[in-house]
C-alpha cells in the first residue's frame, strides 16, 4: 500500500502542495492535476492506484470528471476519494451515485487525509476475488473474479459500491438487510454515510438493472432484500 500511486486533483496550488508533501511523506507516489481535463489525461496515461479528486475546478468539474472516469474501462474501478469544501447533503449524495469511494470535506488534516486514503485502499485490496464462484439468480450472472454482471447476457456497467451491494443482496436471497448492514459490508464500518446515500444507491442500481431490478424489494422500515 506504501507504494501506491495517488493522482491530486486540485486547482488550489497551497492546498495541492499540502497533499502531495504528505502523500510523499508517507511514502506514496503521486501525480498532480490542476483541471478536469489533465486529471482525465493522466489518469488514462498512467492508471493510478486512486484519485484524489477536488469538486471545484475550471472547465470540467469534479463531478463530471468521476463520471468519465467510471464510464472508461481503464478507469472503471479505480478508487475515487472526493475532496471538497462543499459538506451539504445533497453533494455528498451526488458524489456516492457517481461511484465515489469516500468523501473528504474541506478543511481537513493531513494525518486525516492519509488514514482515509489508506482505507479506502485497503479496502479495495480486501475485495473478495472468486473467479469461479460464479452466481447466478433470476436470469442475472455476478462474476466476482471480473466485476461483471450480465443481465440476460447482456453486460451491465455498474460502479463498484453498486457491485458490492448486488453481490450481497444477491448472495443471500431472501435476507434482509438493514440500511446500517449494507454500508458496514459495502463500505467498512468506517465509513460515514446517510441512509439517503444507500437509498441512492438502490435507485441506481435497479435502474441500469432494467427488470431484473424488481427483484431488489423494499422492507418498509428496516431495509432491502432480494427476492428469493
């Protein structure tokens, strides 16, 4: 993990010597983007460990930029921590329906920003790697291994936390599952996030799942099961 490769994307020159000072401190390696535009370049040319990604920046914003990077296969899973001064509800919302991994708001501290960068990269290394487990329910395949669904043979482009939360809604039909349950198992039991944003994702994911998202049911007042 020391050695990973962090792309900065920020526009605040103090602010991005800050990071990439404690990012090499640290012992990580880092590359450092000022637009949307060269942050999208760089994280095609040199395929980061994790970006680092500010919300406000000139010409392509952040979200945008999270967006591109989760549509590009070279990109598609890479961890995204968002880094921003903007802590509304709303925002943190957006960021997590694009596929980001965490959420970082602005000001912070440096010893901070290194713990939550070293989780989310631990986390993604910990991901359950079965290439032979192959499950298959309701017409829907979920290839570990890949990180592919196919839905009626059919390849469906999910985010990695909408992966995560089919996998385990799916691996355990019938079961209920409590809003508090999917982050712990999705995200790590660190990771603070709303009952909104885990409601997003549901939304999210029945939508690109096309009608094989019925099978993702509401249990009023505790949670989401899937259909067994």
């Amino acid at each position: 993990m020391a050695e990973a490769h962090i792309l900065i994307v920020e526009d605040e020159e103090d602010i991005l010597q800050l990071i990439e000072y404690n990012l090499l401190k640290e012992g990580f390696t880092a590359a450092c983007a000022r637009t949307g535009e060269e942050a999208l370049r760089l994280a095609r040319d040199e395929q980061p460990d994790l970006v680092l990604l500010d919300l406000m920046l000139p010409g392509i914003d952040g979200l945008e930029v999270c967006r591109t990077l989760r549509r590009q296969p070279p990109t598609a899973m890479t961890p995204i921590v968002m880094l921003t001064a903007k802590g509304e509800e709303a925002d943190i919302v957006a960021g997590l329906e694009l596929g980001a991994d965490d959420y970082i708001t602005k000001p912070f501290t440096p010893k901070v920003l290194v713990a939550r960068i070293r989780t989310v990269l631990r986390r993604r290394a910990a991901a359950p790697v079965e290439k032979d487990s192959i499950l298959r329910i309701h017409g829907i395949e979920i290839h570990p291994g890949r990180h592919e669904v196919l839905v009626g043979g059919k390849r469906v482009e999910l985010t990695f936390t909408e992966f995560r939360l089919l996998q385990l809604l799916a691996g355990r039909p019938g079961w209920v599952f409590t809003r508090y349950q999917i982050v712990n198992a999705v995200r790590g039991e660190d990771y603070v996030v709303t009952d909104r944003a885990v409601d997003v994702q549901i939304v999210g994911l029945r939508k690109k799942l096309g009608e094989a998202g019925r099978y993702i049911e509401t249990v009023r007042g505790v949670g989401y099961r899937f259909r067994d």
